[in-house]
C-alpha cells in the first residue's frame, strides 16, 4: 500500500484531540517521508468490553492505517497480571489468567469494528516476558531510579497521602517501555495518563542502541460521572453498548463535554466541531440537539447510518413522547408478593439490597401498570403479570 504524505491529513491527525506529541517535529518529518512507520499500542484486558475513552486512541490509529502505515497492535495478557497504575489512587486487584484469556476473546471482534485487522500485526507481550528470566528483569530496572518513580503524579499523591505503592506496580512502565524495544517501535500512542510509560519506552531504546519512538497523547476523555472513563469505575460508554443505550448514555453527557466527544470520537471535520464549540458558548444552539447529532454521528461509526436513526426514533418515543420503549426485556417472578428491594436485586436493576434501597429512596425506580405509573416504596410489592419495572430513566422490565 502506497504511504499518503498528504500534508493537510497529517497535520489533522497530529492535532486533533491530541494531548502531547514527541518529538512532534520529528514525527511529522517521519510521516512527510514516505517511510511505513512501525506504529505501536498496547492494551491490558482488564475487562471484557472497550469503552470510547479507548476507542479514540483506536480511530487515531486508524487515521495512521488508513495513510498506509503498519499498526502493531499489543494485547498485554502479561503486562495485565501486574496492571497499570498510571490512572490508580490505589493498588488494583491484579486479573488472574483466566480472567485475562476470557477477556482477550472479545477484544479483537471489537477492535475490528474500528482497525482493519487484516492490515493490523497483533502480538501478545507474554510471548517474550514469559521467556525471560529474573537477570534480565533486573537488568531492565537498572535503567531507572525509584525516585523516577515515585515522583510520577499519582505515585506522589499517594506517597504524600501515606498510600501503599506496591513495588510491582513500578516494574510496569518497564515492561511496556521494553514493548517497544522488541517491537523496534517509531511511534506508540496512548492515553494522556499513560506519558510517563511511553516515554519509558524511549530510554529503553536508546539503552539498546535504537533510535527512540516518537509518542503521541490522546486526550483524556471523561465518562458519565464527569471523571475519566474507566471500566473500573463503571462510567463508560462501551462500543458494544446496544445503539438505543449509547444514545441515551450520549444523551446525558454534561453539555461541556460534547465538544470533546465531538474532536474525539467522531471524524466531523474540526471546522464543524469548533462551530459547535462557540455555539455553546454563545448559547446559540440548544445543547440537546447537539448531542443527538453527536449520538448519531458515534452509533453510525460502529453501527451504520439505519441503526442511528432508529436509536433517534426510539429515544424520543421514550423521553420526549413519554411512551413505553418498542422492545422490553421480559423476567419471569413467581412469587405473588415480593420485598421490593429483593425485587430490584432478583430483576438486574440493583447489586444489593443497600444498593436497591438507595435506589428507592431517590425515587429512582418504578412500577408502570397499564395507564398507571408510580415509585416504588420500600416494602411489599403485589406481583401482577404484565407489570412493568422502570429504573432511571433508560432501563425496563416486564414481569410474566
């Protein structure tokens, strides 16, 4: 495939939604080149589903596929035993292998609905950690100082705080760093967090007389809950979402947000995204209309254009017309009468009792019976088929 060198592409990809880039000059003079550029990115399955905040990094990817370059692409099922610390304000459960291997099969069906897999090189970082010995672990720490550690930002915050900093949490910036040495690298993307263990990767190649990766930051995109979109936190819209979910979860974004989501997880040109932006500001648009176009834009990416559409359609019947969704999950309740809170736990709406408790006491959840329609109390629920459970504003089920 013949290498795009078209000016005007590679300044928008070295500008949209990224964060950092270095050596950017030098970067750019690769991409005018001609050069196939070995490009570099790692992801730990530590869960089974990506969320957007991953995507992006995934469609910046693409953009670099798509100008002809060789995209390498890492599944660290043994960086993910350790897992990163780059986002953590305490230490992580580690996976066991089993949840990595059940995690690892679904990624790569998910991966292909952005990468062109049959142009994409994937590797698995336990084909050559797990052949090397403890000598060549410590040999690789030598390169760094505990003080380059533990002065990187969350690793301080929580020294500072008198959090425990577990001393393999350290060792991961050196096994992702050592990635790009075997991979000989020119370039690894990765989420804004993550800078400190790309630049690991540099001094690691310089060690081993390589010429170092340039790197390039995304930036951070946050989730639900106004912090940065995490599986762990579970504030994630996932690009397996059901089209009709992920236009409601798009649908309650903070109206600051849209723009971010807009340079980050669509292509409408940046022309566009920025006119958006100063309609905000200026409050000449109402943010509603905005993110239904940006909530089209996303599902038709993964989902096609007729997917969209039908989201559209079926969020405003259900939101704007106040009817009931066109499809509802139906569950079978034997009993006559049931505890309520056991009711939200047994139908999927709560965790727990506490869970379910909580949910009622913020008038979160109710019953829809024909015409009628009021919130569960805490107590008995009389059990009659048909009876419909909403919780929040997105979620419903129908006892029969």
């Amino acid at each position: 495939m013949k290498i795009i060198t078209d000016e005007n592409k590679i300044e928008e990809i070295l500008n949209r939604g990224t964060e950092d880039i270095i050596d950017r000059d030098s970067l750019k003079k690769k991409l005018m080149s001609g050069k196939r550029l070995n490009i570099k990115f790692g992801i730990d399955p530590t869960g089974p589903k990506i969320h957007l905040g991953r995507a992006s990094v995934l469609m910046k990817l693409r953009d670099f596929q798509d100008l002809g370059h060789k995209i390498i692409f890492i599944i660290g099922n043994f960086t993910a035993l350790i897992g990163d610390a780059s986002d953590k304000d305490s230490i992580r459960k580690p996976l066991t292998e089993k949840e990595i291997k059940e995690n690892v099969k679904h990624y790569l069906k998910q991966i292909g609905m952005i990468l062109d897999l049959s142009k994409i090189e994937v590797k698995y970082n336990k084909d050559w950690f797990g052949k090397m010995k403890t000598i060549d672990i410590i040999k690789l720490s030598m390169n760094f100082t505990a003080q380059q550690m533990i002065q990187r930002r969350n690793f301080k915050e929580r020294w500072d705080s008198e959090k425990p900093i577990g001393v393999h949490e350290l060792l991961y910036p050196l096994l992702q760093g050592y990635d790009s040495v075997v991979l000989k690298s020119d370039l690894e993307l990765g989420g804004f967090d993550q800078l400190f263990n790309l630049k690991a990767g540099r001094e690691l190649q310089k060690t081993f007389n390589q010429e170092p990766q340039d790197v390039m930051t995304v930036k951070m995109l946050y989730g639900l809950d106004g912090r940065k979109m995490s599986t762990s936190w579970g504030n994630v819209i996932n690009i397996l979402d059901e089209p009709k979910d992920m236009f409601g979860k798009l649908m309650s974004l903070q109206d600051e947000l849209v723009p971010d989501y807009f340079e980050s997880c669509t292509r409408i040109p940046m022309v566009q995204v920025n006119q958006f932006k100063q309609n905000l500001l200026e409050k000449t648009v109402n943010p509603k209309e905005l993110k239904k176009i940006l909530a089209k834009e996303i599902i038709a990416y993964f989902y096609g254009h007729k997917k969209a559409e039908e989201a559209e359609k079926e969020f405003e019947k259900v939101h704007e017309n106040k009817e009931l969704p066109t499809e509802i999950e139906e569950i079978s309740i034997n009993e006559n009468i049931i505890d309520a809170q056991d009711l939200l736990v047994r139908i999927g709406f709560a965790n727990s009792k506490s869970e379910a408790k909580r949910l009622i006491e913020q008038n979160g959840a109710r019953i829809i019976n024909g015409n009628e329609s009021k919130n569960i109390s805490l107590g008995l629920i009389e059990i009659k088929k048909g009876m419909i459970v909403q919780a929040g504003k997105r979620h419903f089920k129908k006892i029969v």
